[in-house]
C-alpha cells in the first residue's frame, strides 16, 4: 500500500492555517503537530465530560472517569502490556523516570549499581545521579565508541551489585536506535540474580513504531504522547504487573489511597496507588483518541515513508560542501543531526528560521553524548510521516543559501588591532574593536525586524576573530553558542572586546560594545542596555536563549567594571 504524506498531512490543522501554508515543521523529536481528532477530543472533553474522577457520584464524573479506564485500556493494547493496572498515567516522560528512580531506587543500599548509557535525554540521567547521591548508589555506562553505546558490550559493567539498567530507546540527539534485542539476550544471559529491574526510555520509539513491551522482554517502559502525534501533559509508564505490586509509591496525595490516618495510610491498589492528584484528564482524552487515530494508519507504510525520506535527507545533507553530519539514516528514527565549520549551528537555525523551516539547534538535552562526539551543539532536523520530499528540498536550499551567502561575505580576518603580532600591548594581547560606524539611532529607526536582524548581522562584520581571547577564562556561560568577552581599564574608560562563533551572538555583542566601551565609570546600567534590547524588538524576535544569553554578557560586562 502506498503512502500519502501530502493526505496524512491535512489532518493536521496547524498546517492549514493561513500563517503556517509555508511552513517546514522539523522539529518533531521535540514535539510532533496533533491531528485534529485529538484537538477535538480535548475541546470534547471540556464541553461533555469535564468533572474530577473517582471522588463523585455524579454523572459528568463517572464519564471521565470511564474515558479515564478506556483510555488506560486503549494505551495497555498500544504499548502490548497484557493488562490496564500495567498502564500509569504521568505528565510525561519526564515525570515517568522520576517515578521509576524514586521506586526503583528506594530499597536499594550504598554500592548498588546502576547502568545507564552515554546516549541518554537529561531525564534519563538526573534523576538517577539524584538518587544514587541519596543512597550511595554508583552509576556505571555501557562502554561507547564517541558517545554511541556499544550495548553489545553491556556485559562488561554488569555486576552482582547492578540492581538497573535503563537506557534509550534510541538517541533523540542522533536518532541511532539501541539494539534491544542484543540488550535483551545479554541481561538474560549474563544475569544470574533476579532482583534486576530494565527500564527502556521509550519516548523517541513510539511515533514510529509498534511498541510492543512483550517483545521487547523489558520490565519498565517509558513515553510521552506529544511525542507521538498526542497531547502534551500526558505520559505513559508500562510496569510488569508482579514487579509494580511490590514497588512503593513514589509521590503520595489524593487518589492514591484507600484510607488515610493521621500517621499512616493505606496505599491504593495498581494503578492508582502511582497516580497522586488530578491527573491531565483532557490530555488523557486526547491520548485516547490520538491511540484510535494511530489504529486506523498503515504503520508499516508511514514507517516506510520515514525511511525512504530520511535516506533522501541525508543523501542531500551528505552533498552539501563541508556539512558534517553526526547522524547516520541506518535503523535511525527519523533524525538528522549535522555541524558545519564555518557556520555556528544556531545561526543555521536562525536563518532556517527566516525561512519557516522549524528545526533544533543546542545540544537536545544530550549533552553527555554531543560532547563525547566533540560538539556543544548540532542542528537537528527530526521528521515523521507527514513530511514529504518538499520539506527536505526546502532545508537543503535553505541551507545552500546560507553558506552561498556566507561565501559573498567571508568571516571577518583577525584586525590588525586584533592580531596578536599588532600594536597590542605585552600586558594586553587584544585590542579593541572599531566600533565607531556602528549607529544604533539608525537601527531604531529601521522599521521592520528583518531589516534590523540584517543590520545586526552586518555589525557581526566588525568583530574581528581573536584566538588569544578565546579561553575558559574568558568564556561566557549562559550563551548558545560559545561567546567570550574581555576588559580592561585604560585612561578611565572601560574597554572591551568580543568574540563568538556565531554570527548573531557577534552581532548582539557589538551591539552591547557599541554602548559600553569607551565609556567611563557608571555612565550606563543595565536596565538601559536591556530596554534597548526591547525596544529593538530583539526579545519577541529572538529566542528566549539568545535573550538569556544577550542578558549573560550584560552581566558579565557589568561584573568585569565592577571587579
Ligand atoms: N527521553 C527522550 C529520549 C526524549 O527525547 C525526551 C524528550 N525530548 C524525554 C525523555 C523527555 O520527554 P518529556 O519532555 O516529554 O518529559
């Protein structure tokens, strides 16, 4: 059967919206687009069902309620656990790691290891180095080739003291899935004690395959179904039934209790006794008719599609001059993840951005991983079954136009000034640099933000390359993309330079400079620095990071006059 992404696509009503007929959505390892039947399921919810549920005897809460237990049975068939009470609902994945760390972790005693992997999200790590801090535990990590987890090698950090392993599905960072069933025959094989617990972070899996925790042989099972086409706010963790009936709870409250006394409580009986509080109830609404909308698709031929198309992208991505790509398209779940060395990855994304193609830009709270392979951040295009060979052909002449673009203006040599061979002093081996042309009255005036946004990446022009600025010392923390900033005092004025690999950041730092160098003590404050910041527009245009990162060298300007 052949599949339609172009047909796919039209349930999805954010791409028919007038604003959005242009846009290249490939940001959906963060958060695929919902289908219009989930979209409606919500509103339904809040129009036909909306009442809290178990407490009341009344009508509207015994129909959330029984949409509750229908849905739990729904995601029980979808995950391929072989009853409801296997099902708790979570806000998300996150949320559901914390569960399993807390549990998991409670009976365990100082020494227990747990075994983790290089590859994993930030909510696959934290809250295990948490609790190993709480109780002694150690955390070891499959042995890796640049990052990438060598599970076939897995067996070499088991030990009688390894009491979990929990590790990715497959990198959201650089999309490799992890080979589960290696994973599956080495803990059975090697494992003579039975109290190991094998927690899979499933939240990159389920959009693109049938998730079936049985055939997987794990005992935990971890997603969030924005992840899949779903709502946000609303997760899913699969336990063996025999292993959740002995677990405790993790959060305590309402709902997970039977009675409660004034120094004790009975807990409530799977799942409930996992689920304190009001859970997401249109969320769960929602999930449910996402789970029905995902029942009546060809998988195989949605998965099919994602294949073919992600072997096109990286075809075009592996032909663009110098492009270095971090991804690979085998058993890959539909991302692609690439650097390119004369282009700093958030200043690609910035001018996709202009373009209205959505991808990633940082390091995808992976950042064990990026850095393993020697990077602070990629460029990350993830796409699912409603992206289409347009989509891919935009990125790529998107990004054509970027580096021609770069080629008609060449990076900025080091200035004479700059040059560590020029006038610059013993004591000081940098110089300031010429900041003079820059008139920021002028760039108020420009009328829209993309004529400012282009000035501003002309004022990147100015800002010479300084490689004897470019240390730890100097960096400054908080930025994207890696900045470095100096000071010195000199006839009472205050003088800076700047450096950064990106464009953007180059550009706000001469922005920033153009007001704060040359001027003497207490001449300038922040607040002013920062209402220019708004008044330009700058905080609505730019995102929240690069403000924090534009209010980072603020601060540490400021603090270097003040040292
Ligand atoms: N694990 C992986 C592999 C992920 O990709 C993500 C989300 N990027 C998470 C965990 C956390 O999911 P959530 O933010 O929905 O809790």
């Amino acid at each position: 059967m052949t599949f339609s992404p172009q047909e796919f696509k039209q349930q999805f009503p954010l791409f028919s919206q007038a604003e959005n007929r242009d846009l290249v959505y490939l940001d959906n390892a963060a958060t695929t687009q919902k289908p219009g039947c989930v979209i409606d399921a919500i509103r339904d919810f809040y129009l036909h069902s909306n009442a809290n549920t178990h407490r009341s005897s009344h009508r509207l809460a015994r129909r959330a309620t029984d949409m509750v237990e229908r849905v739990r049975a729904a995601s029980a068939c979808f995950l391929g656990a072989q009853s409801p009470r296997e099902i708790i609902f979570t806000r998300g994945a996150t949320e559901g790691l914390n569960l399993l760390a807390n549990s998991l972790c409670r009976g365990l005693v100082a020494g227990d290891e747990i075994v983790l992997s290089t590859a994993e999200h930030h909510a696959n790590l934290v809250p295990w180095q948490m609790l190993a801090e709480q109780h002694g535990l150690v955390l070891r990590f499959v042995p890796d080739a640049n990052g990438v987890p060598q599970i076939d090698r897995i067996a070499e950090v088991l030990s009688p003291r390894t009491k979990i392993v929990s590790v990715t599905g497959g990198s959201n960072a650089l999309g490799f899935r992890t080979d589960l069933a290696t994973l599956r025959a080495t803990l059975r094989a090697t494992l003579s004690q039975r109290d190991l617990r094998w927690v899979v972070d499933g939240s990159q899996l389920a959009a693109h395959d049938v998730v079936d925790v049985a055939a997987i042989g794990c005992d935990f099972f971890v997603c969030s179904a924005h992840k899949f086409y779903g709502p946000t706010g609303i997760g899913l963790v699969y336990g063996r039934e025999a292993l959740l009936r002995d677990l405790p709870p993790w959060q305590g409250g309402g709902e997970m209790i039977t009675s409660v006394d004034l120094l004790a409580s009975d807990y409530a009986d799977l799942p409930h006794r996992f689920e304190a509080g009001t859970s997401s109830l249109a969320a769960i609404a929602g999930l449910g008719a996402c789970i029905e909308f995902l029942g009546k698709q060809d998988r195989r031929a949605m998965a099919q599609h994602e294949q073919t198309l992600l072997a096109y992208l990286h075809d075009r991505l592996s032909k663009v001059p110098e492009l270095e790509l971090l991804s690979n398209p085998r058993n890959n779940l539909g991302i692609a993840s690439f650097v390119h060395p004369r282009c700093a990855a958030i200043d690609i994304a910035q001018w996709l951005d202009g373009r209205d193609i959505a991808v990633r830009v940082g390091h995808h709270c992976a950042q064990p991983l990026l850095h393993a392979a020697g990077h602070t951040a990629t460029v990350r295009a993830s796409l699912v079954a409603y992206n289409s060979r347009e989509d891919v052909d935009r990125l790529i002449a998107g990004i054509e136009e970027l580096l021609q673009q770069l080629d008609d203006t060449a990076e900025p040599q080091p200035s004479a000034a700059g040059s560590s061979e020029s006038a610059a002093t013993e004591a000081y081996p940098w110089q300031p640099d010429d900041l003079s042309k820059l008139d920021l009255d002028a760039l108020c005036n420009q009328k829209n933000w993309q004529d400012r946004y282009r000035t501003i990446m002309s004022w990147a022009k100015v800002i010479s390359r300084k490689d004897q600025i470019r240390t730890t010392e100097h960096l400054v923390q908080g930025c994207e993309s890696s900045a470095w900033l100096v000071h010195r005092q000199e006839a009472g004025v205050h003088r800076f330079a700047i450096d950064s690999d990106s464009r953007i950041v180059k550009g706000l730092g001469a922005l920033l400079l153009s007001q704060i160098d040359g001027v003497s003590e207490g001449a300038v404050a922040p607040s002013e620095l920062h209402q220019i910041f708004d008044e330009l527009g700058l905080s609505q245009q730019l995102s929240e990071s690069r403000g924090n990162g534009f209010r980072a060298l603020v601060q540490r300007a400021f603090d270097l006059m003040d040292a």
